[in-house]
C-alpha cells in the first residue's frame, strides 16, 4: 500500500504510527510526497519513499498536470493494491490517477477543504465549479472509503454528489499517544496562554496577538506564547519581520518539538483558527488535561466539548479571545475542570490506538 500526503513532515506528524501499523501487520508500505528534510526521517522508519514534483500551494496548470501524470506512472510502476491518499491535492490528483491506474482500493482522508468552499465570490465561482467536478471524479472509486474528521465537511461533500453514505467513515482527527502527551498538574503562576500553529493568519494568529495587546495594556500579568514558524510556501504566512515587530506583547520560540512539555508549562491553550479539519494541536491539549480556547467554526468545535472541555468564540474577534482568556485565567477551578474533562474526551475519543485500528479496519474491508 501507499500513502500519497504532499509534506512529508506532515507525514510524519500526523500519519506514521499508521503507516507503521500496517507495516507490522504484513503490508508492504510506501510513501510519496514533495522532497523534503523529513524524508530521511521516513526512510530512517523503514519506508520506502518517493519523491514527487507537488507544490501545496501552486497554481501553474503545467505544473498540476506534470504533478497528477507523475502520480499516475508512480501508481502503474509500483502498482500498489490501496493508496491512502492525505490532504487536498493528493486526494484529488491521487483519486483521479488512482482510478485511471486500476489500483484496487482507495482511502481519501479529508482533512479539511480549503478556502475554495467557504469563500465569499460575486458571480460564477468557476474554480468552485471545476473543484467539485475533481471532487467527483476523484472520489468516485467503485472500492473506496472517504475519511471526515468533522461533519460539516462530509455535508459539503455530500451535498455536491462526491460521496456515498457507504464510503464514509468518521474518524476524529489523527489521534495522539496518550502515553507521551500525559496530563500534568498546572504550573506555577503566572497564567500562561500558548498559541500552537503555523504562523498562518487563517489560524487567526493575528487576533491571538492583538488579544494578548490587550492584556498588556490592562496590566494582567499573564505570559502569551507563540509557538511555530512562518510557512512561505502558504500566501496566509506572515514574515518573520512582523513576527518580530510583536516586540514583548507574545514570545515567541518558534518551531519546537517539546510540544508535550510546553502544554506542561501553561494553563490555557488557544487557536482561534478560521477553519480546521480537526486540528491536531487541540488534541494533543486535550491529551495534557489542558482548558482550550478556540473559533465556533468546523473542525475547531469538533475538536472540544463546548463548555465541558473548552469555551467557543466568535471567529476573527480578539476582543472575545481575551475576554475568554480572562474568564478562565480568574476562575481555577473551572479551568482545572475542563482540563479533566479534556483527558476524558481524549481517551474516549483521540486515542492513537483506536485511531490506528480503524484505519487498519478500513484496510482490511477494501481488501474483501
């Protein structure tokens, strides 16, 4: 089988303990992504790896058939009996190539759609248009299962004719080792908040920035941490100029792959994101025993149980951020309580095991 995922460090995070457990099953397992300083890390775990010429975010048509062709003579030379196909243009070029190769079973994970389903556009949306005829086609396969990490997603999808209620399979998000992000007792003071996400304006960074602006200058002594760095191959990136001109409203410290620990060191996690599949850093917070703040937008309030886990705000509204930081800064034992109720919810539901053995499962049905 092989996995098709266009970052090969967002293999790596997010679907290798997957991989790995196919492999310990019997299945001879390859990947394919753009090149990347990951990809010796996938070697390293056994894997064998192809490079493809895939962009995240390009345009240049020559350049998305070059892309979808290279995909398609991948799968005629190694012939692999599934693909599991992971973020939009894999799901899309590899569905297309995947049914015009003769592969015998496809998984298309949908971690969330784009900006392309959600924009405001006056007129014909023709890139809408000719998006759902791929989606269509590309998920189309007579033997395949279609994974939705939030409802909404699914409904979309559904709506425009690209699913079948027999494909779909609802999985929450990519699950998390509950063993290595372990709930730990809150810090000592002061309130700590952490910001964890590429520097993304569509993670409504921005808003997080302003909103800890706001509690410098109503004095609260409170630490605002970003963590992550800048993605220029995504046009919502800021620089690392206006990361720096922050000055002392957040710290920030960059990429760090303590993210266990950092969860460890802080008393409330935010991303008040504009809209998520089901974001992986929310989870791994829930794992920690961690109260969350974050958008009442899909796959962020996928990702919480309101009020029992978490608090939902209005998206791109710092103003309600802070006022939800405050809330729960001042009030120990509500935030201590959804910190409880988020390891619950994570063991019941993001549980890396479980998420595994269904994907596993799926294996197996596609086989049959």
């Amino acid at each position: 089988m092989m996995f098709v995922v266009n970052n090969p460090a967002f293999f790596l995070s997010h679907r290798l303990p997957i991989a790995l457990a196919a492999k310990a099953q019997g299945y001879d397992v390859s990947v394919a992504t753009m090149d990347g300083e990951a990809v010796e890390a996938i070697k390293g775990h056994g894997l064998t790896h192809y490079v493809l010429p895939m962009s995240r975010s390009g345009m240049n048509p020559l350049a998305e058939i070059k892309t979808l062709y290279a995909i398609y003579r991948l799968f005629k030379i190694v012939e692999p009996d599934i693909v599991h196909l992971v973020t939009i243009k894999p799901v899309l070029y590899g569905g297309i190539a995947a049914r015009l190769a003769g592969v015998k079973g496809v998984v298309s994970a949908i971690s969330g759609l784009g900006f392309i389903f959600t924009r405001e556009h006056k007129g014909i949306d023709w890139v809408r248009l000719v998006t759902q005829q791929l989606y269509r086609y590309a998920l189309g396969h007579r033997n395949s299962r279609v994974i939705f990490q939030n409802s909404n997603d699914r409904e979309i999808l559904g709506n425009i004719g690209a699913v079948r209620d027999e494909q779909v399979v609802m999985i929450r998000g990519s699950g998390v080792n509950l063993e290595q992000y372990a709930a730990q007792p809150e810090p000592p003071l002061p309130i700590t908040i952490i910001f964890v996400a590429r520097l993304l304006k569509d993670k409504g960074l921005l808003e997080y920035v302003e909103a800890a602006g706001m509690s410098q200058r109503d004095g609260k002594p409170y630490r605002w941490l970003v963590v992550g760095n800048p993605d220029p191959g995504n046009p919502a990136s800021v620089t690392e100029d206006e990361a720096r001109s922050w000055g002392d409203r957040v710290q920030w410290l960059g990429e760090r792959n303590d993210i266990a620990a950092l969860y460890a060191d802080s008393h409330i996690v935010v991303l008040p994101s504009y809209r998520e599949g089901l974001p992986k850093s929310l989870v791994e917070a829930a794992a920690c025993g961690r109260a969350v703040i974050t958008t009442d937008v899909p796959g962020c309030r996928d990702a919480i149980e309101a009020g029992l886990t978490g608090v939902l705000v209005p998206v791109r509204d710092a103003r309600a951020i802070y006022d939800a930081v405050c809330e729960l800064a001042e009030d120990t034992e509500k935030r201590q309580a959804m910190g409880r109720a988020g390891r619950a919810l994570a063991q019941d539901a993001f549980d890396i095991r479980k998420v595994v053995q269904a994907h596993l499962d799926i294996y197996q049905a596609l086989e049959r």
